[in-house]
C-alpha cells in the first residue's frame, strides 16, 4: 500500500489554509493533520511531530514562518517544509532556503502544481516556482562570489541610480556623495563587474540579479 503523505499548514490566512486543506485532502496519497494559524499553534500540537511535510506561509502572527523553519529543524523534526508566500525578494529566498526550507512557491501556484510539489518534496526533490528557482541559483551564485568581487552596498545603491540614466551629479545630489565621490565607486563597480561603461554595468548588474528593472 502506497504510504500516505501526512501534511501540516501554518497559514494565518483562514481562507487559504481551508482551501489548502479541501485539495489535498482529496489526493489520495495524502491527508493533512494539522492546520495552524501561528508557527505558536503549530508547536502547541503534538500532530507536527509526526508530518512528513508542513506548508509554511512566511509572514505570519508572532514567529515569522522563517524562524518558525529553523524552530523546527532544530528541534529535530524530520518533516520537509515548503514555504508558500506572496514574497518573491532575494532576502526572503535566501533566508528560508538557508534555514531548511526544501521547497519555495508563490501563494499563486495552482492545487494541482502544489499537489506535485509535495510529492516531489516528500520524495526527496526541492520544488519551486519557476522564476524564484531562477533567484535561488542567482542568489547563491552571487553570495559564492568571492569578497573582493561582491560589490558594498554604496556599490549597489550607485548601480541602482545609474540604471536610472542620472548623471553623475544628479546621483551625486540624490546619495549625498560629491561627484568625484561617485566615480570613485564607479570604478570600483566597474572593476568588480569587469565592465568599462554603465550599459555594460547595468546590463551585468540584471543578469546577475543585483538591480531589479
């Protein structure tokens, strides 16, 4: 008999944890035995001990779902987690990742994506939305970068203002830095991009996920 997936949710949002709750309670190979409000509630119950997976929001009531994974991987639970949130930022991606978080999907995936997401996690894989899979492997690429290649972040707030096409002066006036200032860390950035103009800078500063558009 095929094993049945037994599934946790801390989810502050009643609407969405109940609808959570009907779709995977209609799979056959799994079943949810707890539903939590609050990271707190979750604990509180001894159902969490024995999850296989728990689908955690981020921003919840008291302990924010990130802490609320590393509560749990230090206790030593065995559960896989997935984390399911409206936050799609580098921070946040990185941060639950690092804490344990096997999984990482938008509230908006559909049932039947969130569906294969659990098997797949239950057996072993890592699901995620497509483009937050993208971030991941940008964002630990940019943090394996070594220190001399990182830019600061007076680098990165110049990058910023230069995608914006300000001249050096208006940068200048807007960061409280003088111009000469300005190209000080222009050539920083440069050398650390191993570019020679702003487009270029720019352009590296996308692809590498540093700068938003």
């Amino acid at each position: 008999m095929e094993k049945i997936i037994k599934v946790g949710i801390v989810e502050d949002n009643p609407y969405m944890r109940e609808g959570w709750e009907t779709f995977i309670d209609l799979e056959k190979d799994m079943c949810v035995i707890g539903s939590y409000e609050s990271v707190e509630d979750a604990w509180d119950s001894d159902d969490l001990k024995k999850c296989d997976l728990i689908i955690m929001d981020i921003e919840l009531p008291g302990i924010s779902g990130i802490e609320g994974v590393k509560k749990i991987k230090k206790k030593g639970l065995s559960a896989e987690i997935i984390m399911a949130t409206v936050f799609d930022d580098d921070d946040n991606i990185f941060n639950a990742v690092k804490a344990g978080a096997v999984g990482y999907l938008l509230k908006k995936t559909s049932p039947e994506d969130m569906v294969k997401a659990i098997r797949q996690a239950f057996k072993g894989g890592s699901p995620m939305t497509p483009n937050i899979a993208r971030k991941v492997i940008q964002t630990f690429h940019i943090k394996s970068l070594p220190p001399e290649k990182q830019l600061s972040e007076r680098e990165l707030e110049i990058l910023r203002e230069l995608a914006t096409g300000r001249s050096y002066a208006e940068i200048g006036k807007r960061i409280f830095l003088s111009v000469d200032g300005v190209r000080h860390h222009i050539r920083g950035i440069y050398k650390k991009l191993e570019v020679n103009s702003r487009t270029e800078a720019v352009t590296k500063g996308i692809n590498r996920n540093l700068i938003a558009v």
